[in-house]
C-alpha cells in the first residue's frame, strides 16, 4: 500500500497529473444571438480582425448567423485596377462565412464612395461607362455565385430630400442606372438575393418614401429587386415610433427587410471627455430591444432577412473614427464583453 503510494507520488509528477478543474464552460443551452433568434443576425466584419483577434473570430463564431463584408468587396477594394481585382480580403470574409455555415451578405456592388482611382479618371462615352459598370458588377458576383447569398447591388442613391444623389454614377450613366444595375446583377446570378440599401429611412421621410417609390417603380416595370436594407445608424434618442414607422413601411412592400447596418449611439452629441453612465448604458439596452422587437413583430417571416450590426464590438466600431469623438454603439464592449445592449437585443429577438 505504501509502496503504491510512494509509486503514484513519484508518478504523480508524471503521469498521475489529475486535469485542473476546468474553468465553467458555457451552458449549451445557454442562449446566443444566433440561438435565440428566428432569422439571421450579422455582423460586418473586416478580414485583418478575423486573423488577428481571436476573441473577434470566437465571438463571431458563437453568436452569429449572418456575415456581411464591411469594405472588401466594395469597388476600391476589389476592383483597385481596370484590368485587376483583388479577391483577397472578400475570400477570407467568404470563407469564414461558408466554412462557419453563416448567411454571407456581398456589400456593395455600386455606391458613390470607395471608388477606384482608375473609375474616378476613366474616360469613355456612355457607352463605355455603361460597360465598365456591368463588367464589374458582372465579374464580382459571378466570383461569388453561390458563396453570396445576397448582395447590397447599390448603396445610398438618394439624399435626404428624397431626391437623386448627384454622383459619378448618374453623372456618366444617368438617372436610372440604379434600375440597370439590378438587372447586370440578376443576368449574373438568377438566385442570388439583390438588395437596394439606404440609410436615414427613420429619420426622412423623403426619403423612405423615395426608397419604397423606387421599389413600386422597379416592380411594376420588372427589375429584379428581392429585397431593402435600411441601415439603422441611429443613437438612443430617436423615436421608437419613427424607427417602426420605417420597417412597417418597407415590409408593406412585400420584399425581404434588412436591418443591414446597426448601431446605437449613446454620445449622439458628441461631447468631449465623454464618460457613459449606467443610465445611458440602460437606454441603449431599451433601443436595441425596441429596434429589434419593431423588426421582429413588423416584418412578417417569409420577408426576415435579418439584422446585421455594423462591426461586432465597440472597439472596431467605425463610429469613434467618423464622428471623432468618443462612442459605444454596439452590444459587445471593446473586450468582446456583454454590455446591457447585448441584452436588450437578445430580449428583443425572443418572442
Ligand atoms: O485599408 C486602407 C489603408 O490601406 C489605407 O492606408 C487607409 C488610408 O487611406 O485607408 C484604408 O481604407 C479605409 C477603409 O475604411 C478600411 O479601413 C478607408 O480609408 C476608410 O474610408 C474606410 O471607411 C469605411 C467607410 O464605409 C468608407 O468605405 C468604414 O470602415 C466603413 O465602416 C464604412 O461603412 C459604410 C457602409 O459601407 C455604408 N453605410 C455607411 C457605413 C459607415 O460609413
């Protein structure tokens, strides 16, 4: 007997090694977004985070549905020469989403920002511009037929007043390139889903009903269009009743809803030296339930495309760097820690 114990001391230093309790692992039934809700939640994301942070990745991973590409399938990006794409970045967005069974959302084939140097000096008649769009919406969404669920095919096309926004794009291709580009999309891919994507339809109502004549218009004339997204870059002081006055509106037109762009800003004013309080994180946990309860019980669930955050934590939000000011608009704090945010959207999602 002793002699068994002396082994087993001696071995213990080997092999006898009991594991240390493990640290409390998460209840399977503990509840996630991705759980918890009855259509696909999202987030934008940026591929350098996805290889650089795990916590990013893992948090990606256990709590969402949805993936949308925040810049790299945007035309300066992947399509940076005439001759020349770049599927760098959108593949390792792409893959994530495929290889992690999440709904990959492609953002965006046409909008008036992040245009290529190359676009911006081109030269052709309309001829030739009307080409150089086709030809690239055409190129990138036949790379992703099948990985890419749904594509933002154009992104703010109108102003706040309701009317065009003057761009390169109506400049050289005129006032209903919009419709035009929806057809390239469809010719390319006849399955996959094409969004027109807006922000500022809470706050305009110009331009809501702008967004949803277009529609009307696009339907009665038969240009492929599946779906709108309203952004919902909004902040804690925005009428409830102006939020769901919006998503009711846009699902009355029949067509798939997207919630594409989240966030909730709590400094809306940017004020300096901003310091958040427990009674602003508590109004944020409100908004995000009244946004995603509005969504929930107004879209009905066939035209559910989902919610999808803009970024995953405060800390790769693009708010601090465009407002330049302090913020904290989303659920995750900037250590992927649940903020009462996280809460207000997850009991938003439950029914
Ligand atoms: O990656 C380049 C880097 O190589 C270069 O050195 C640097 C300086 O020029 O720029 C870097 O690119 C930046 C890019 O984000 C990637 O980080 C661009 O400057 C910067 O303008 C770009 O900002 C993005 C912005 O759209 C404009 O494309 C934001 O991250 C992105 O969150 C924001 O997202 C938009 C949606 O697409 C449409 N709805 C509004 C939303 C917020 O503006």
């Amino acid at each position: 007997m002793i002699r068994n114990l002396l082994f087993c001391t001696l071995l213990s230093l080997t092999y006898c090694h009991q594991p240390a309790a493990q640290p409390s692992q998460p209840t399977a039934s503990e509840h996630t977004l991705r759980s918890t809700a009855a259509f696909p939640v999202g987030a934008a994301i940026s591929p350098s985070l996805l290889t650089s942070k795990p916590a990013y990745r893992q948090t990606l991973e256990r709590e969402f549905s949805g993936i949308t590409s925040e810049n790299y399938l945007k035309m300066r990006f992947v399509h940076p020469e005439k001759d020349r794409y770049d599927w760098t970045g959108g593949n390792t967005i792409v893959d994530f989403a495929n290889q992690t069974n999440k709904r990959m959302h492609g953002h965006a084939l046409v909008w008036h920002q992040s245009v290529p140097d190359w676009v911006t000096q081109f030269k052709g008649d309309s001829l030739a511009w009307e080409g150089l769009i086709r030809d690239h919406i055409q190129t990138v969404v036949k790379q992703y037929k099948g990985k890419i669920a749904a594509w933002d095919v154009v992104n703010e096309a109108f102003l706040d007043d309701g009317t065009l926004r003057p761009s390169l794009w109506t400049e050289h291709l005129g006032p209903d390139f919009v419709a035009r580009c929806f057809q390239y999309a469809r010719q390319a891919d006849p399955s996959v889903k094409l969004f027109y994507n807006e922000y500022g339809q809470e706050y305009s109502a110009k331009k809501l009903a702008a967004v949803l004549a277009m529609a009307a218009d696009f339907r009665k004339r038969g240009i492929p269009i599946d779906g709108i997204g309203l952004q919902m870059h909004t902040h804690i002081d925005h009428p409830d009743a102006q939020i769901e006055n919006a998503i009711r509106q846009t699902a009355a037109t029949g067509l798939l809803v997207h919630i594409s762009e989240l966030d909730v800003r709590i400094n809306q004013a940017k004020a300096a030296n901003f310091v958040p309080t427990d009674a602003l994180w508590q109004r944020q946990k409100a908004k995000f339930t009244a946004i995603v309860t509005a969504y929930r019980t107004l879209v009905p669930a066939a035209q559910q495309h989902g919610i999808t955050t803009w970024n995953v934590s405060d800390g790769d939000s693009w708010i601090p760097s465009f407002c330049q000011c302090q913020d904290f608009p989303l659920p995750f704090d900037k250590d992927f820690k649940k903020k009462p945010a996280y809460e207000g959207l997850l009991s938003g999602l439950k029914p």
